[in-house]
C-alpha cells in the first residue's frame, strides 16, 4: 500500500495495470480503491475532515472511520474469525478528539490486518468463519474481495464530492 501524504501532490491516478489472475487482479483493485480514499482525506485540516459535507452528516474522515470498520469487520472479524464477540459499529460517527491523521493511520493499519488474513487464504472458493449477514454462511474470499471493492468504490466516489467541495481538488 502507497502511504498518501497528500492528495493535491498525488494528481490524477489511472486504474491499476493488473497482469496477473484473478487474485492480483482484485487485490490490486482493492488496492487502488483504497489508496484513492486516503489521497482524498490526506492534508485537509480536521476541521474540514470532519466536518458534514451533505445534509446526512457524511464527512471525508467519517468515510475512512466508516471503511476501517468494515474492513475490520468483513476481514478479520468475519472471514478470519478473529476481533472479538460482535462486530464494530461501522456507522459511528468520528469522536470528538479524534484527527485526520489517527483516523486514516486506523484505516491503514485496517487495511494491514485484512491484507493478512487476503494472503492467507489460498483458495478464493473458501467460505470465512462467519458473516455479517444474519443467518447467512461465512462469504468466500472471492465474493468478499469483490464487495469490498464496490464498498470501497462507492464510498471514494463519496469522498471524490466531499473533497471538491472543501477545496476544488478533482481526480482520482
């Protein structure tokens, strides 16, 4: 992963080239998906991180909270079996307190545990532990993999609005 220190340094980023089979080729989406939300969020000011940009309360950094909780939750919470009792609540708001910086470090570091658990697995076809759909078998890590990168893909096209709304930066 491309740790982003700015989007306005990063400029315009066209999809990955993806060579190889299926596995490279969705992690690299995956991959890419992610890397375009954190150079959304990088370098503005919390105060406008965190401030609600549409009239539901959505703000960039509440987007990072958001996909740290659901990579938590999908990966190692679901797939692995691992992160406790329940899920975390992934519609929690950023905490008073909490900073751009902290949040999109949580995301990366989200993104370092739920990449562990992607290497290990040596069969996309394998079902996960549990899923965070009631009464519903754990999903295989091909299914996972593929609705993370529409989770993540919905929510940078989110952040792509947010952001030029505070300061007119565009791209991807």
């Amino acid at each position: 992963m491309t740790d982003v220190t700015g989007f306005s340094a990063r400029g315009d980023v066209g999809p990955p080239q993806a060579e190889g089979g299926e596995r490279e080729t969705l992690t690299a989406f995956l991959g890419y998906m992610r890397e375009a939300v954190i150079a959304k969020a990088a370098g503005l000011t919390d105060e406008v991180g965190l401030a609600p940009g549409v009239p539901s309360g959505t703000s960039l950094l509440g987007l990072v909270k958001h996909l740290t909780r659901v990579e938590h939750n999908w990966f190692v919470w679901g797939y692995a079996g691992d992160g406790g009792e329940q899920p975390l609540d992934d519609d929690a708001p950023p905490e008073a307190g909490e900073t751009g910086e902290a949040l999109i470090a949580a995301y990366q570091e989200a993104i370092r545990a739920s990449d562990e658990v992607i290497a290990s697995c040596d069969d996309l076809g394998r079902r996960g532990a549990r899923s965070l759909r009631a009464g519903a078998e754990g999903p295989t890590m091909r299914w996972l993999l593929v609705h993370m990168i529409e989770e993540t893909g919905r929510h940078a096209g989110h952040a792509d609005i947010l952001r030029e709304q505070t300061d007119g930066a565009t791209g991807r």
